[in-house]
C-alpha cells in the first residue's frame, strides 16, 4: 500500500506531507512520490512497532517503537486512516504470526494501555477480514475461492496476534496489580440463642411443675 499521510516534523514546521510506501513489513517514506527514486527519508519495521489509534482524532495514528522512536501520523481522511490501520495490522500480524522477534520491553508505563489500543486494532481488524471472507463466499458468481483463501489466510495469522496481544495485557495487568488476590467473603452466620434451644427444656420443665401440682391437690 502506498499514499499521501501528514507526518508531524517539529514544532518550527509542524505537519509536512510525506510520500508512505508499506511493503514486505516495512514502512518507508519519501519527500514526494516524484522522489521515491532518490531515496526514502526513513523507515521503520512494523513488527516492532506499537500503532496506537486517536480517539480524539479520527485521522490519527502513531507508530511508536518503545523507548526509541515515535512516529506521528495523519491521514487525509476517516477512511484513509482505517484503510492504513489495516495494513498496517494485517502486515504486523502476518510478521507476527511468523515467529519474527519483536520488542519484549515493558517497563513504559503506557504500554498496558498501547497493547490495549493495539488489541481494538486487531478485534476491528478481524471484523473486516470475516466481512471479506463473507463477502466472497456469498459472492453473486458464486464462491471466490482464490479471495477465501487470502483472507482466510490474514484472518488466521490475525486471530494469533490476537491471542498473543491478549495474554501480554494479563501479563501485564497482573505484574502491576499490587493488591492481594481477591478472596470470596465468608458469609454472616450467627449462630443461635441459647435460650431458643432451650426453650423446649423450660416449657417440660412448666409441664412437670403444673402435673406434680395437679397430684398433689388430687391428693390432698
């Protein structure tokens, strides 16, 4: 995938234009695509980095490489940013899904909350790819089988990232909670009156008085 996205250069020039070329897991950028010839003006691998998703700005995203590298990203539109948030996730996942080694660093106190965002990433990436398969199972020239297996093929290596993505939040989640583990309360049983289970013994009691009363005045 290639296209047109803002990328943030400093505070002097702020937004500039940049020429995105996405190809074999890598990320490039030119100045133009008349330039692409003369050489990019960087690159990044996707694998390790983290695409983190705006939710104030809808054209956002951010690539971030923890404790090294942040790239901040527009796109033109909307739907421009959703068509690179999901190439860009379905190149991490394939990558992913190879066993390729990515970053493991998880002292940023931000990267609970990144793997968060990346997990909204690929659950929306999932939603697409099922579309995909549906769509051309359902296709009105019949099945597509060639289209089926494609994405099939994404929606499984996404489906391991997805996994993946997940047990690092519970690793995660569970290394920072420094409360105790939760322990059901024992339920309020209190327990009965001694003056109920002997009530029983006191009125046996009234009943032997009264009879050795009753007698007695029999006998009288």
């Amino acid at each position: 995938m290639e296209g047109v996205l803002w990328k943030w250069t400093n505070y002097w020039n702020g937004w500039q234009t940049r020429w995105f070329i996405l190809e074999n897991g890598i990320l490039s950028y030119y100045k133009s695509q008349e330039e692409v010839n003369q050489g990019c003006k960087g690159s990044v691998k996707v694998s390790v980095c983290q695409i983190n998703v705006n939710n104030i700005d809808n054209t956002r995203l951010d690539l971030v490489i923890p404790g090294q590298q942040h790239m901040y990203l527009r796109a033109p539109s909307p739907p421009d940013r959703q068509k690179w948030l999901v190439a860009l996730g379905s190149a991490k996942a394939c990558v992913d899904s190879k066993g390729e080694s990515t970053v493991t660093g998880y002292d940023d106190t931000n990267s609970l909350s990144d793997k968060k965002s990346e997990l909204r990433l690929y659950c929306d990436l999932m939603m697409q790819q099922v579309h995909a398969v549906k769509s051309a199972v359902n296709a009105d020239n019949g099945p597509e089988l060639q289209t089926i297996e494609d994405a099939s093929s994404l929606l499984t290596a996404t489906c391991d990232t997805f996994i993946r993505t997940l047990e690092d939040i519970m690793r995660l989640a569970s290394s920072n909670t420094t409360n105790p583990p939760y322990e059901m309360p024992l339920p309020n049983i209190i327990p009965p009156k001694n003056n109920v289970t002997n009530k029983p013994q006191s009125n046996n009691k009234v009943a032997r008085q009264a009879l050795s009363r009753s007698l007695s005045q029999e006998n009288r």
